[in-house]
C-alpha cells in the first residue's frame, strides 16, 4: 500500500479508502454483517487504513458494522464519518444546523464504539443554515475531543471557499472517475490550497469494472438506478464502448479506473466501495503497479472521444 501524509494534519492516509455505503443493507441490495467485517479486516491486511462510513447509510446499519469490525484493532484505522443527511422514512432532510450535528455525532460516536473521530466531513451542503455557523459548532467538537479534523463533501468552490475562511479544512470528497470529470477545476482548488481530495464514485458505480455485459436492470430503490446514471440506455452503450477500449491496456478495468482516479491533481485516497474480502484485495491490487502517462493520456482521449458530453459530466 502506498500512503500520502494528508496537509494540515498528522495523518498519514492510505491512497484507497474502503467506502462502506454498501454495509448500509437497503440502496445496494441485502449484505451478509459477517461478510462486511471480513471486508474490513481485509482492508487491514492490505494496508487501507481509513474507513469512510455516514449515518444516513442504512440509517445507522454501516456505522455499527463498522463499529464491531474495528473493535480491537481500532489503531489500524482512520475512521471517517459524516453529518448532515437526516432520514425518516423515504425522507432524507439536509440538516448542517448546530443543534443537530452535536446530536449526529453523539449518535455516530455510539455506533461506532469510538471515543473520536478523526475526519468528521459535512456530507452534503444544507441552504437553510449559514456555513458559518456549522463551522462554529464543528470547532467547538473539536475543542471537546470529539472530532479531530474536518471536512466537507458535495461542496461547490464557492461554499467550501467560505467553509475555510471559518474552519481549518482538510478533506473535499466529490465525485471524481474516468466518467465523471466534473470536479476537476475543484480539485485545482483544492491542490492549490492544500486541502486533500477524496474522491468517490470511482469505479462509477461498479460499471467501471467490467462487470455487466448488457444494461442491468435495477429496483427502483437501488443506488445505481438513481445515483448513478451510466446504466442508463442514453449513457450505457457508449460507457461499454469506451470499456473495450480500456481493456486494450491489458490489466484489471477496475484497477485502471482506480490508477487513473489517483493520478488526478489533489487526490490523496480513493474511495472504493467493497462487499466482501475479494472485492477489497482485487481493488487494493491496484496499487500494485501505476498507468504510464502515454496510458493515462490515451484514457482522457478514449473518454472525449467516446462518451456523449453529459455522460462525463453527470
């Protein structure tokens, strides 16, 4: 595993992240607890030492996984989690106001058995509360010992501008793969102000490993026929023709999209989002050899030539 010393902290981060949004149980179909724990561990056997994780995944179901898998090797790992998405029922509310993330995080402490959290991130923004004012109460966690730095995902520049200006930040998550381009001017931003870059999404999905020969049809409360657009009919052809092209590169598609996402100016992890011990070390494999730039070139020119403009833009 390679690590990357994250600026404006002591933590020395692993360049994949596992991404646990799938413990959740519900958008991602059923999964096995014991399976997910087997996941974690072999996250520590292939040297990954952050575990992303939120509340609102499973309404609490992957934080208390991933709270039993860490107990006893809690040193290993950089636990990260988030605040701001609030479910009740199909609801889902954005909620960055003072009194609930004290509540959030008390919660989020609980289920995952820890005294604190090291990288505590906004997850999406909420228009209805001042920036400044969430940023006031993240300080105040810190100050407390609760949390030890702070995030924010799903920020545009502008907002995540005016976070900093309040608050010392030290991670941006956004969305960033082969088929997703959007945050690039955000990353710059990040890398020009030494705030790391978490991306998620990477593998777009699971499409981006090759995996699905036809377009797949998904229930309708599944992440990938909602969050994720490339199964699609508009989107999906043209992703599989650019997935031939990619398979001339002659390794994994899963870790190319992996390499490639990791290559990108301001990433320090990647997320990737695992459901069993196989799929964590046939990812972590990834980093067991690096795209040349002649390869990542012929990526980015693959992609323009390929996908529809919206497709790389979702």
């Amino acid at each position: 595993m390679k690590y990357v010393k994250l600026p404006n902290t002591d933590m020395d981060m692993s360049v994949l992240t596992l991404g646990t949004w799938v413990f959740s149980g519900d958008v991602w179909g059923a999964v096995k607890e014991q399976e997910c724990r087997d996941a974690v561990a072999a996250a520590a056997d292939c040297g990954i030492n952050v575990i992303d994780t939120a509340p609102i995944y499973g309404y609490g179901a992957a934080e208390i996984i991933v709270g039993k898998a860490v107990r006893g090797c809690r040193g290993r790992f950089l636990i990260a989690t988030k605040c701001g998405l609030i479910g009740r029922g199909r609801e889902i509310r954005h909620d960055l106001s003072p009194g609930s993330i004290r509540r959030e995080v008390e919660d989020s402490l609980r289920r995952l058995g820890v005294e604190r959290i090291d990288l505590y991130q906004c997850h999406w923004p909420d228009p209805d509360t001042a920036i400044e004012s969430t940023m006031e109460a993240l300080r105040g966690l810190q100050q407390q010992g609760k949390i030890r730095y702070i995030g924010v995902s799903n920020f545009d520049q502008a907002l995540l501008e005016r976070a900093r200006r309040c608050a010392c930040i030290v991670t941006s998550q956004n969305p960033g793969s082969i088929l997703d381009r959007s945050g690039e001017t955000l990353f710059r931003f990040c890398q020009e102000r030494q705030i790391g870059v978490l991306t998620y999404g990477s593998l777009a999905g699971g499409i981006l490993t090759g995996k699905y020969d036809q377009a797949p049809r998904f229930k309708s409360g599944d992440a990938r026929s909602f969050f994720y657009k490339y199964y699609s009919p508009k989107h999906f052809e043209p992703t599989r023709q650019l997935l031939e092209k990619l398979r001339s590169l002659g390794q994994p598609l899963n870790q190319i999209a992996l390499n490639w996402a990791r290559r990108q100016p301001g990433v320090v992890s990647v997320l990737c989002g695992c459901r069993n011990a196989a799929q964590v070390r046939d990812n972590a494999a990834a980093i067991a050899w690096d795209l040349s730039e002649e390869q990542t070139r012929l990526i980015d020119e693959w992609a323009k030539q390929t996908l529809d403009p919206g497709a790389a833009n979702l």
